[in-house]
C-alpha cells in the first residue's frame, strides 16, 4: 500500500474531471463543511453534529450507535479549562491525571493508560506518551471523546476509548481572538488566534500561537508549554478543497513524581504486622498518611527534566466526483524528540525514617510516522433505501529510535533524604544511549456503511482489517525481533427512532491490542496474539422540551481477554494468555438551557462492576492472584455539574466534580480517596473584552487524581488557587 502515499499527485488532475459534473455549491457543500463560521458546537452532547472520532461517515451524534463527548471551544473557555487533560475530564465518566513524570494519563469505563488512544486530528501517534503530552486547550476546536472500543476507526487499541484532539480549521471571515491570564504559582498563559480569507481568492488560512507557564505548588516543578499552529485552505473550484496544516508543540517541565506516604508498620499476607519498607504486591499499610508539612517538597534531584517536542503536519485533499461519490486523501507527517532524566522512586522507609530515592531513568526518543489514509464515501440509495458507506485503506510507517529499557542502578547523590531540610542532590553522570529502533508498518483496509431499513431503523456497521509489521533492532547486541499482526475489527449496531428527536440505539464492537505498546515488544513476546476487546452497548439520546433539553443514556459491557497472565508450574514461573478484565456500568448525560439565561450540564457514570476476571501477576519472585481486584485508577462513580448564568454584561459559572475512591495497585492494599472540587468563574463583557475572575478547587480539597508507584507516593493536585484572565475578540463588521 506505499502507493498510497502518491495519490494527491492524482489528486491534482481529477478537479478537471469533477468540474465537468458539478455545477451548483448546494449539490456539494463542501464549503460549508469546512469553514468555521462560529461555535459549531453549543453542549458536550452536541446531538446534531457529526464528530470524526466516532464515525466516517459524516452522520449526526444522535445516529451512531455509541457513546462520543464533544467538548467544544466555548465549552472550554466557559469551563476556564486551560489543558486538554482538564477539558476531558468535564465529559461523562472521564478522569485524567499525571502519574508518571509530565505524561497525562486517562481512565473511563474501567480502563486506563494505554488502553484509551489518543489521536491528533484523527491520527494516532506512535504512543500514548507522544500524543498526549500536555497541550494548552486554545489551540483546538474542540475536544471529542469516543467511549468503548474504537478500533475500527483506529486500529489496534483503544479497547476503553479514543480521545481526539481537533485543531482549529480557516474561518470564512477574518475573525481573531486573544488571552493573557495570571494566577496562583506564578501561573501565566498567552495566547492568540487569527483566520479568514487572504489577499488570494479562494486562499483562507488560519494562525494560532499560545504558551503557558506556571512555576507549581510543588517546590521546583516548573513547566512551560509552547504551541505554534497554522493551515491554508484553497478551494479552486466548487468541488475542490485542499488543507495544507502544521503545528509544533514545545514543553519542558522539571518532574514532580508524588509526596510519599508515611507508615508505621506493614501487614503482610499472612497477617503479621512488621517493620520494613512496603511490598506493594503483598502488604497493606499500618496508618498511611501524608504529612501536610511536606506537601510542597520535591524529591527529584535537582538536574531532572522532561523536555518534548511534537511536530504534525498533513495535506487533506477533497474532491465530489459526482452526485453520489466523493474523495478524501490525508497525508501526515509526526515527529517526536523526547528527553528524560529523573529519579522516578521516592519512598518512605520506617526502618530508616527516611525516604529513599531509586530508579534513576533516562528516556531519549527521535521518532519519525509518515501515513496516508484514501477515503472514497458514497451517499445514495440501495434498493430503494437511503444508503450512504465509505470504503479506506490506511497506510502508516513509524521510525522510532529511542534508549528503550535504559536505566540505571545508580541513585542520585545523597540516595536518602529526611522528611524536610534536606539536599535534592544530583542524578548520576550519564548520558542516554541510542540502543533501540523500531520499525511498524501498518496497512489496514476498511469499510463502513449505514442503511435506512424503514423509516425509523438504520443499520450502522464496519470492519477493518490491519496488517501490521514490527521490526525490532539493537544496537546494543540483543536479539532482533520481528513480528506480524492480523487484526480483524468492526461495529455493528441499530438505531430505532421512536420520534424525529428520541432514538434507543444498540451496538457491538471488537477491538484488539498487543499485550504492550508496539514498541515494548520484544523476542520474550514472540508467542503471544493480540488481546482482544469486545463491547455490548445499549443506549439512548433525545432531545427534549422543544430542543431546550438534551439527553443520553448508555449501559455497557466490556470484557478483554487474552490478557497476559502467570502461573507457576512444577516450580516454573510461565506466561500464558488466559487472562481477562471486565467492566459493566451506566452513564447518564444532559445539557438543559432554562429560561432566564440559565444552562446546567450534568454527567454520572456509576461503573458498578470493574475487576479482574481471571489474572496473576508476575512479582519477579512469585506470581500472585488478582483475580476479583480492581484495577488501579477505576472509580465506581464519576459526576460532574456545570451551571452557566447570563445577567445582562455578567456571566456566572461554576463546576463541581465528584470522583470516588480508587485503588492504587493490583494488590488492591492501598486506595486513593474520594474527593470533590468546586470551581467558579465570574466574568464581565464589555465590548469585544470579556474580563473573567476564576476560581479553582475553592474548598481546598485535599487529594491525589492519579496513583503512582504503587499507591506509595501521591501526587497532589493544586490547592484553592485563583486566576484573572482578559479574553478579547475581533472580527470583521
């Protein structure tokens, strides 16, 4: 399929033959497909519109059969959400949080971390780690999130969601806005937009810039992200549009890797109480706690970092063929530069009554993804029923050198520090070393189709089928390892409309992954499938109240299986894939405008079975049941309420958000506590400015988002903080 990567040379000589065809802007609309002309979405729940991360075919939300969020730009400033990780957490059931160094992590449905892709425009990068480093929301039009198994769409993975990240597109009339913000921590953010059509005809473009700093609660945990985006779009003729897009993405952050928790004793599985560091496979904690004296510390050595830097470029061309085809071409171009150094263990030791530091890592990553994805999309009739299908081939190539498994025995220097008062000291001398490349190709062919049955029910269905080539080489003498996959993906699934606004839905979907990343593999897998991932969903969304009120309902079921799994035979530690994780729950989500200028949001999700199956862990030294556990960072119940009131020139708004207690390792021994924000804003409009006072965690909640190491240290959100922020908007008259 590396033929693929030509066709927008092809591209450029059918416009001639489309043109003969094509005479009227209402036959194609393809125009108003693509220029913004304002906010296209009004609500997460966004019912009307089409969202690209859960179908290609271009059909509103309240026809597919799943569940996707959609988290618009005004949704975003409204929430003061200055992150894409805090714009996903305001759609049902959603949690994020960072646990490791400066990678934000997410959990939904009973699934975390690599489990849930995230996309960039509809393309998946390399790893969760390059797409989802942190990223300032104003650069995107909106956040969408797709819940379930999403390969189908793209590809391996994604057995719990797929959160895609849109940028902003040319606007049809010059329209600008611009930010400055200052808050708590020495927090500051700037950021400024611009789009509309050119001096050339038919020539819109498209220009936004932002960076955000913010010194951090935490004592030396300074970060500061950097974002550049641009893109043109040229429409020669009526039937013809191309995209040329790029953005660079910069951030640099000194890592904050959790306050450790402090004990007295432990309790092993045998039930005796003993003095000694923590197993966390085995061992529960004898009154954990976290000291508020030590809060702010950082116990990283001085000289860590974790700088990235992200760039992404792709060429869309569009083409109506006739009446009923059309033709959509991407390339893309993805490169990552990453470095790491940081001590990445900070534990307390009741023997010692200090905390030791350990694992002393360095990442270095020089990653290059070049793809191409060739949609043809028919819309018509089939035996005398509306009809609309796209048929694809994806090609992708990722060339990923990198220092993969690269750590270090050494501590820094001192390798134990005091509670307070102490030295951070200084990693080791060492410098990464390129040991590892990666090669994955991926084809994948697929198809998706939608047909009216009657009146009132549609079949929506899909299937993909990848094949995908991984080449492992060392140059550090280990063994090279090569691999082929052959997935087999798809949805299938029924819309039934009760009304023109009430449709019940139902829908399976399959999803398949490796038993890690693609570029964790190595010989030891040799042996091993792919797990598999399957959902049973079953829903509704209706609009309600003459449109004031819009609702949905899903209740599904997921179960993975072929996980990897241990067991001990005649005293021989084994790998089999016998292993399996399952998750059942519901989750409820509105948006109701009321009279008087008032608008509630509000969001539950109650995931009231999520648990390992059938599962042992491998402990190094033995291999331990955590069949009936639940995983780490799964909460039983998520809610959000977000209420928005206009007053003439003023505007209130506020948050709450209630995440339940979560488990903090396999062993199930360490939790995480419940907890409850409560944000705020208050904003005044005069003219084109809007000059906003925000509020954030105003109760001062206490609490960890995210375990980390075992549930041995916790990192802490950011206590009551505030932030003042000037928003000014311009746009042709």
């Amino acid at each position: 399929m590396k033929y693929l990567l030509i066709i927008p040379a092809i591209c450029s000589v059918l416009p001639a033959f489309a043109a003969d065809e094509l005479s009227s802007k209402e036959k194609y609309q393809l125009t108003e497909h693509i220029l913004v002309t304002g906010n296209r979405y009004q609500t997460s729940l966004a019912l009307d519109k089409a969202a690209e991360t859960g179908s290609r075919l271009n059909i509103p939300l309240r026809e597919l059969p799943a569940s996707v969020s959609v988290i618009s730009q005004e949704m975003i400033q409204k929430l003061g959400a200055r992150t894409t990780m805090e714009a996903v957490e305001s759609a049902v059931g959603m949690m994020g949080g960072t646990g490791v160094g400066s990678i934000p992590g997410y959990s939904t449905r009973g699934f975390t971390s690599n489990d849930i892709t995230i996309l960039r425009d509809g393309v998946r990068q390399n790893t969760n780690s390059q797409s989802a480093r942190p990223l300032d929301s104003f650069m995107f039009d909106r956040v969408e999130v797709l819940k379930g198994p999403a390969s189908l769409l793209h590809g391996e993975g994604a057995v719990g969601g797929a959160i895609n990240y849109v940028s902003k597109m040319p606007t049809e009339t010059f329209s600008g806005e611009a930010l400055i913000s200052a808050g708590s921590w020495d927090s500051y953010r700037t950021a400024i937009g611009v789009g509309g059509p050119s001096a050339i005809e038919n020539l819109y473009y498209r220009a936004d810039v932002s960076r955000n700093s913010s010194g951090g609660y935490v004592h030396g945990s300074d970060s500061s992200y950097d974002a550049y985006g641009a893109s043109l779009l040229w429409t020669p003729m009526e039937a013809v549009r191309f995209t040329l897009s790029g953005s660079y993405f910069e951030d640099d952050v000194e890592s904050y890797y959790g306050t450790p928790v402090i004990y007295d004793a432990v309790v092993n599985e045998n039930g005796v109480t003993e003095v000694r560091p923590a197993n966390t496979g085995t061992d529960r904690l004898v009154n954990a706690r976290v000291p508020k004296g030590i809060r702010r510390n950082n116990y990283n050595n001085l000289d860590n970092f974790a700088r990235a830097e992200n760039g992404y470029g792709r060429l869309i061309s569009e083409i109506t063929l006739s009446d009923n085809w059309e033709l959509r071409n991407e390339m893309y171009l993805a490169t990552q530069k990453l470095d790491w150094r940081n001590t990445e263990k900070t534990v307390w030791n009741p023997v010692t009554e200090m905390i030791d530091r350990s694992s002393f890592f360095l990442i270095y990553r020089d990653d290059t993804q070049v793809g191409n994805r060739l949609d043809f999309r028919w819309n018509g009739e089939w035996l005398g029923r509306e009809n609309q299908f796209v048929i694809g081939t994806l090609y992708d190539h990722n060339n990923q050198n990198r220092n993969s498994g690269q750590s270090y025995t050494n501590s820094p220097d001192p390798a134990s520090v005091p509670l307070s008062n102490f030295d951070r000291g200084y990693g080791p001398d060492v410098s990464p070393q390129r040991t590892t490349k990666i090669i994955t190709q991926t084809s994948a062919f697929y198809i998706e189709d939608i047909l009216d049955l009657s009146e009132k029910l549609k079949l929506i269905g899909g299937l993909r089928y990848d094949a995908i080539e991984l080449e492992r080489k060392s140059y550090v003498g280990i063994d090279k390892y090569k691999k082929t996959y052959y997935p087999l993906t798809g949805r299938i699934g029924s819309v039934y409309s009760l009304s023109p606004d009430v449709n019940l839905y139902a829908s399976y979907s399959r999803a398949a992954q490796p038993v890690s990343q693609l570029v964790s593999l190595s010989a030891s897998n040799d042996e091993f499938s792919l797990q598999k991932g399957e959902q049973f969903e079953v829903g509704a969304k209706a609009s309600l109240q003459g449109g004031n009120l819009d609702v949905t309902l899903a209740f599904f079921d997921i179960e993975k299986n072929d996980i990897l799994t241990s067991d001990i035979v005649d005293g021989v530690r084994l790998n089999s894939q016998i292993g399996s994780q399952i998750s059942q729950g519901v989750e409820l989500a509105s948006s109701w405008k009321l009279p008087s200028a008032w608008r509630i949001d509000a969001n539950l999700a109650w995931n009231w079975k999520a648990e390992y199956d059938e599962f042992n862990e491998n402990r190094g030294d033995t291999v331990v049941s955590r069949s009936g556990n639940t995983p780490p960072n799964v909460a039983e119940w998520v809610a959000g309420l977000y209420v928005n009131k206009q007053q003439g020139n003023w505007q209130f708004n506020s948050g709450v958000r209630y995440v339940g207690e979560r488990e903090a390792n396999n062993n199930n021994g360490i939790q995480l506590d419940a907890y409850i924000t409560i944000d705020a804003g208050l904003s005044y409009y005069w003219n084109q400015y809007t000059l906003t006072l925000r509020g954030r965690n105003l109760s001062d909640e206490v609490y960890a988002p995210w375990a980390s190491a075992g549930g041995l240290t916790q990192r802490f959100a950011d206590p009551r903080s505030v932030e003042l922020s000037v928003h000014y908007r311009f746009a042709d008259r």
